[in-house]
C-alpha cells in the first residue's frame, strides 16, 4: 500500500476516439460526512456492479486525497493498491459488491476551490469537471450515474444550515452541540452533479406550483444580511420555471429547488440537482449595488443553471468531449428566454458582440477547437466559448432550419429518449433529423471542424435580374488543415433604394456547398443586400458595400439586428480605414448616427447599441497585424468627432431626467443605457464642463447604473472630480465585494497612459486578494480586455499577467490558466510585441510544478 502520488508532470493527453464504456456501473452510493473546516472525515459506500463481462480491477479516481481504510462487503479490504492519485480494488470473481473507502481531507487548504473547501467558515463544494475526486475515490466520470445518500453531521453553532441534493428525508440533534441531515435524491446523476453546502446561512422563501399541479418549495440562501438582494433572483427562477413548461414542456421533479450564494467560486454557478450553488454576483442584486447588466446576468444564469434540470441533469454528458451537449443547448435557451423577457433585437446584439470578442478570435488562434474537441489535457480548459457561445450558435441554426414546431419535436424526442442516460452530441442532433424530418448530416461538420467560415458575397446582373453569388471557406486551424464546405441557414433580403418600392422579401437560404447562386429578383439599380440577418449563421461575411448603402440600410432595413450591423460596418470601414493610414471621412458616420439618434424615442436599448462604436479588440481583429495605438488613436477620433458633431444630441439625451434605479423595464434600461453612451461621447470631446456634469451624474445617481458608467467615464481622464469619485465609490462600497470589484475595474479598463502601473499599484491594495476569483478577474481580468493597455509597446501588461499567473497557479489552477490566453496571439502583433508575449508564454512554462491546466493553455499558446 502507498499513498496518492502528486500528479505527473507531463499531462497526459486524453482522446475523444479512446473512449470506452466504463467496466463497473455504481447504482448507488451512500455518502457520510463528518463535517469540519480543518478535518472532515468521509466515508463513501458504493454499490459497484459489473457492466461488462470479465472487468478489470475496479478503478477509483483520486486527486490530492489518502485512504484510511477500504472495506468489501462490510469487511477490511487489503486486496488494493495505489496508481499514482487513484485506487485500485481487486474484486476477484464478484459480480457485485458493495466497497467503502474512508478519506480524511482538509477544505480550509483547498484553494483550488475544486471538490469540498471552505468559503467564508462555509463549507461547500464544486465537483464539475473533476472535483468529486478531491473528496471521495470514485470511478468519477459523467457515464457513471448513481442515486445518492448523503448524511451530514458537524457543529451546530458552525453549521446550522446543512443541504445537499434532492430531498431532506430526516435530521436530529447529536452529542456535544452536533446535529445532523440525512438527504436523499431519488434522480440517477454523474459525480459531477454532487453538491453539499454547510454554513450559517439564511433564506428566501417561495413556492412554484407547477403545470400538473405539483408545490415546490424554493429557497434562495445566503448569509444574514444579503437576503435583501435575492429578490430579482427568485423572480427570474419563477419565470424560468414557468418559461421552460411553456416552451418545451419540461416541469421540475423534485419538491424542493435550493440555491446557495457563494462569495469565492470558480465559475458563474453550478446546476447541481436540486442544489445550485451560485458565485454571489449572480444571485444578489439592487438598484444600489447592481447595474442593469448585473440584472441581466443575474436572471440569465439562474435560468441557465435551472434549465440545465433537464438539458444536462435528466439527459447528461456521456464523456467530457461532449460538454456542449449540455452547455451549447443550454445557453440558447437562456438565450431565448432572457430575449423573451426583454428586448429581443437588444439581446441577439449583445450575444453576437459576446461571440465576436471571446469567440472568434479563439477560433482564429492557437486555441481552436470544434465545440467537440477531439482531445484535451485538462478539461478545465475546454469551459469555452467555443463550446458555450458557439455551441449555442450551432443550436441555434438547427433551429432556424426546423423552424418551431419540427424544432419543439425534436427537442421533444431528444428528451424523451435518453431521459436518465448519459448522451452523445450525435444523439441530439439524430433526434432533430428525426423530429424535425430533415437530413443533417453535412452539418454534422460543425461538430467535427474549428474554425470560423467566412462568406465571399459578390452581386450579378444578367438582363434586369440580380443574383448573390457565395463562395465559403473556412480556414485552416491546429491540426485541422483542410476543411470541408458547412451548411448553414443564410437569411437575406434585397432593397431598392431608389424609392421604387422593390424588395427581396426576408429569404432563408441553406447553404451546403463552397459555391452558391442565390437568385435576388428584378432591379433597375444594384439593390441593397440585407445579409445574415439575425445573425443567422456564425460566420465572417466579406461583402464590400458603399457608405452610402450601409446608412440607407441602418435607416431603412427591416430587420433590427441587419441595422445595427450596418451602422457598425460604417464605423469599422471607417476605423480600418484610418488606421490603415487612409483618409478616414467621418461624415457618413455622423450622419448615419444622426439620423439613428432621432430613433432614440421607441427603443432607446436598441439606439445605444446601434450608435456605439465597435471596440478596440474588434477593430483589431479586421487587421492582419494589430496596431493597437493607431486602432486607440483612430477610435478616439473619430469619438471625439461624433462627441462635438452631435454635442446638442447628447446633451439633449442627458437633459432629461434619467429613468428611476428601480425600473428594469427594456425602455427605462435602454434610456439609463443611451444616457452612458451619451455620457461617454462629451467625454472624448474634451469641453471642459464634462468632468463636472460627469460627477453630477455620478453623485445624483439613484442606483449603480448610471454611478458605474459615470465612474467609468471620469476614470479614462485626468481631472480633481476623477480622484474625488474614485475615493468617494470606494469609501462607500468598501464592505460589499462585488461592488468593490467595479471600482477595481473601472480603474483597469481606463484609457489613461498609466493603467498598467495601475493596476499593479492596485494588485498591491489592502482589499485585493488572489483567493478570490471575482477579485482577480475583475482586475487582472480587466486588463487583458484593454487592448492598448495590456498591448503596451514596452511588455510591461504581458509581464504583468505571466507575474500573475505564476503566482496563482499553486493555489488556484483553473483560474490561472484562464489568465493565459490573451498571450496566445502573439502572432498577430508586430515583431517586437510578438516577442515580448512569446517570452512571457516561455517563462509560465518553465515554472516548476506548473499545473495541467496551465501547461497546456501555455504550451498550446506557444504555437502561435
């Protein structure tokens, strides 16, 4: 016998085409907890039976933990063995048996914050990818779904509240001021959906009666003095609930649905069965603390974590390669309910900027993947937006191609076919060719293939008619150098624009081959081609169009998403322009934003999206080589020309007094948005009175809103009223994390020449700490999202961030390895920055004891 060795240093690589079906199934698994924050004493009984003929030895993955004793049967084992981290048992001839192990581990050092540690004296756990085997030895794969019986004991006083998943079958006081909790889930679920929180916590109570009349009682929990805030968040698990029946018929199946706020976590939350457990940003809200984005993001993820009941709870993963089964569907349908709940030309926006800015340039990189990745190392480092954002996108086209009815049966079928099975994402995607009566099996390549597909549009005339010639490629990625042509739902439209009323009605056309003629219809003139509206399929289109059809299309198109895409196009042709050292002429776009201003009055949500310039990052990504200080220079530009050109306009949008904190209506969000952007406009300017009027807003403000976005307008400059807003939000907010992590932000995100120095003077600040995730993104974080900043000529951002991760990486792996990927485009820069990045990749690497996941997110950057 010997104890769990440390993992190996070099990662192992695990293949997509190796898999296997395990040998030996865990029906079910009795879980005892002896409940302390220094020592906690576990032992697990599972019930093992074989599920092939003549398995090999029974193995138990372990990570980080020791065993105390094995028993077979009810008896002490001694026929097992240790294999690096994991337990071998040798059942010899049984066909069934029932193997307990006895661990001891230490939550209050786990600062991976992965299986069970402790948050604040609260014990609670996060087990998905591979976390349940930092608390127990278990075969810990998704294929292996057992039922669960968890009893719990510990201190009273420390521990008065104690939960795990499904039910609470019975619980009574101990000796010496212990009690305890014995919970049942009657639902068969992976390792990776076990949850247990511990903690002096109290709750928000509701109920839920669902469509076949069933009572379930709800229950938000947090610690005493938040339970104020959880308001927006049991109103967005109401209408999740709600929505979800409507929709696609699923209603919840246990009596109970607990979710748990947690201050230090990795992740935004976590579906576990019947007990959520949440990062705090994404349950607590007010209008003092919260902006309308944080309101947003509160009622997505609690619909996103309770969707997941059924799209990755009651059906789930066969193996980790098919993580967007779950996550890919499960985000577009919190996709479509928040746009239900909201504006939905607003939200289709905002998803499409998400995918843009983290997607697609992990698909341009040496990072990129299919949304089924064929291998990975540590699959901590798969949680992308390839498999959530475009995963999402991939779902969303086959909805599109079925439409809603053939969508609804297929989704319908998928269900109800592998309800309580580990599934494939071949699996979901049969059941839509089967509901919805179609072949799929060209688009199957969006599983298979990386890369983002890029649509080569040119027009045609023959005679008076028009046609729309397409040509796709998509391009070489690592490991995958020749790609085969995607089908794909393309939606266009045609306009005359020169007032004879003639139009190509809104047409979808699918897409399969590398070359295609789509017939427009009869023009006298070359019409406007509305193209990819909705954003109906995620591809790059190079269409070449005049400045003069994009602002007819930005005021005339029908399709919301298609007008925003032509304003924007107008500004980004403007800004490449520029910065590619022609004359850049802003006047279309002044007048294109003009005329968009004049709109502002129906939706105003829509307006602040449409007149915002594309960022720093975008602009870059439409250049072969990044220039980060022509691209800041020309924004900026062509900012302050839009600020003076149309200085009555913004003022006039922040004469008027601004929507009250507490209405979350589209059109009071949209009007607090406008104000931001209006704000932001007079800022560039430079006209003296802005840093006043921007700390008039600041100190009015009623809610964090328009307090956040004048903070952040006053940090880009250089003025007394900078200094005094800075040191006012802080004195005030220095007792609430998640509003302290804004004022860390703002300050990251700054426009300011010194931002770098900064934030490392900020990484130095009383109140920042490496233990807490939230705190690190939102600086660290921050800064790789501020291009010019992060880009500085001398590497000083570059080496900021390898100092950081380096420093993180023993304590909390995931999160520092996530840290590593903006590094990764060193190819995409000039020489010398190239360099500098590459440098930095090299020194991460050659850390000694690098973790996994940091080895191969660097080792994979490397290669450019």
């Amino acid at each position: 016998m010997t104890d769990a060795s440390s993992t190996p240093a070099i990662p192992v690589t695990i293949h997509r085409g190796d898999y296997r079906p395990p040998e030996w199934q865990v029906p079910d698994i009795a879980l005892d907890f002896a409940l302390g924050i220094e020592r906690t004493a576990v032992t697990a009984a599972l019930s093992v039976v074989r599920a092939v003929p003549n398995p090999a030895a029974l193995v138990l993955r372990g990570d980080g933990i020791a065993v105390q004793e094995v028993r077979v049967d009810g008896a002490v084992w001694n026929d097992w063995r240790m294999d690096g981290p994991d337990l071998i048992v040798d059942l010899g001839e049984r066909d069934a048996a029932t193997v307990e192990v006895d661990t001891l581990i230490d939550p209050g050092a786990n600062t991976q914050l992965m299986g069970l540690y402790a948050s604040n004296s609260m014990l609670c756990t996060q087990c998905e990818a591979e976390g349940f085997r930092r608390i127990t030895f278990h075969p810990d794969r998704p294929d292996v779904l057992s039922r669960y019986r968890v009893r719990m004991s510990g201190d009273k006083a420390l521990f008065p509240i104690l939960l795990s998943n499904g039910n609470c079958v019975a619980q009574g006081d101990g000796e010496g001021g212990s009690h305890w909790a014995l919970w049942e889930d009657p639902w068969p679920k992976p390792s990776y959906l076990f949850a247990l929180v511990a903690g002096d916590l109290v709750v928000n109570r509701d109920r839920f009666t669902t469509m076949s009349g069933r009572e379930v009682e709800l229950g938000i929990w947090v610690r005493a003095g938040d339970e104020d805030r959880t308001g927006h968040a049991m109103q967005a698990l109401k209408d999740s609930m709600a929505w979800d029946e409507r929709v696609y018929g699923r209603e919840y199946d246990l009596d109970l649905f607990n979710i748990v706020a947690v201050s230090d976590f990795n992740m935004g939350a976590m579906e576990n069965k019947g007990l959520n457990v949440f990062n705090t940003r994404y349950i607590l809200a007010d209008a003092d603390t919260a902006t309308d984005l944080d309101y947003d993001g509160v009622q997505g993820v609690v619909a996103h974590e309770y969707f997941h009941n059924w799209s990755g709870n009651r059906v789930t993963c066969r193996d980790w390669f098919q993580l967007s089964l779950k996550e890919g569907f499960t985000v577009f349908r919190d996709q479509s309910f928040s746009a239900d709940m909201g504006s939905a030309p607003v939200k289709r926006i905002e998803d499409v900027r998400l995918l843009r800015a983290a997607q697609f340039p992990e698909d341009a990189g040496p990072l990129a993947h299919p949304i089924r990745p064929d291998s990975y190392q540590e699959i901590s480092n798969f949680y992308t937006a390839t498999v959530y954002n475009k995963g999402a996108e991939i779902i969303r086209m086959m909805a599109t191609l079925l439409g809603p009815d053939r969508f609804r049966k297929g989704t319908d079928l998928y269900f109800d076919r592998h309800d309580g099975e580990a599934a494939t994402c071949e699996d979901f995607v049969r059941a839509m060719e089967e509901g919805g009566d179609i072949d799929l099996s060209q688009f199957r390549r969006w599983y298979e293939q990386a890369g983002t597909p890029r649509l080569a549009l040119s027009l045609a005339q023959e005679g008076g008619d028009w046609f729309l010639d397409v040509a796709q490629t998509v391009p070489p990625t690592p490991g995958q150098p020749e790609k085969a042509p995607m089908m794909m739902p393309l939606r266009l439209a045609a306009f005359a624009m020169d007032g004879s009323g003639a139009a190509m009605a809104d047409t979808l056309v699918t897409l399969t081959g590398a070359s295609q003629r789509v017939a427009l219809g009869r023009f006298a003139a070359r019409p406007a081609l509305s193209v990819n509206r909705g954003f109906s399929a995620p591809v790059i289109v190079d269409y070449v169009r005049a400045p003069g059809e994009l602002a007819w299309l930005a005021a005339h198109d029908d399709d919301p998403f298609a007008r925003y895409e032509a304003l924007q196009q107008l500004m980004l042709d403007t800004l490449v322009a520029g910065v590619s050292g022609e004359k850049a002429d802003h006047a279309a776009v002044i007048d294109a934003v003009a005329g968009t201003l004049t709109g502002r009055a129906g939706d105003p949500a829509f307006v602040a999206e449409a007149v915002l310039l594309p960022s720093e990052a975008f602009i870059g990504d439409q250049m072969v080589i990044v220039d980060p200080d022509a691209i800041r220079r020309e924004r900026l530009a062509l900012q302050t020309a839009l600020g003076r050109a149309l200085e009555n306009e913004w003022r006039a949008v922040l004469s008027g007094a601004a929507p009250l904190a507490t209405d979350l209506s589209p059109k009071a969000k949209g009007g607090r948005r406008l104000r931001g952007v209006a704000l932001a406009y007079l800022a560039a300017t430079g006209f003296a009175d802005v840093p006043a009027l921007a700390f008039g807003i600041f100190s009015d403000a009623d809610g964090m809103t328009e307090r956040q976005a004048a903070l952040a307008t006053l940090a880009h400059g250089d003025s007394d009223e900078r200094v005094a807003a800075l040191d006012i939000f802080y004195q005030r907010y220095r007792d609430n994390p998640l509003v302290l992590d804004k004022w860390f932000q703002v300050q990251a995100w700054s426009l300011r020449p010194d931002t770098v120095g900064a934030v490392r003077t900020l990484g130095e600040h009383p109140d920042f700490t490496l233990t807490n995730p939230n705190r690190v993104r939102s600086l660290y974080g921050a800064l790789t999202g501020n291009q010019a900043a992060f880009h500085q000529a001398d590497g000083a951002g570059y080496r900021l961030i390898a100092d950081l991760v380096i420093a993180l990486d023993p304590r909390n792996p995931q999160t520092a390895a996530r840290m590593i990927p903006p590094l990764g485009r060193w190819k995409r820069f000039d020489e010398a920055r190239g360099a500098k990045m590459k440098a930095e990749l090299e020194r991460i690497l050659a850390q000694p004891g690098l973790s996994r996941d940091s080895t191969e997110q660097a080792s994979k950057s490397l290669l450019g």
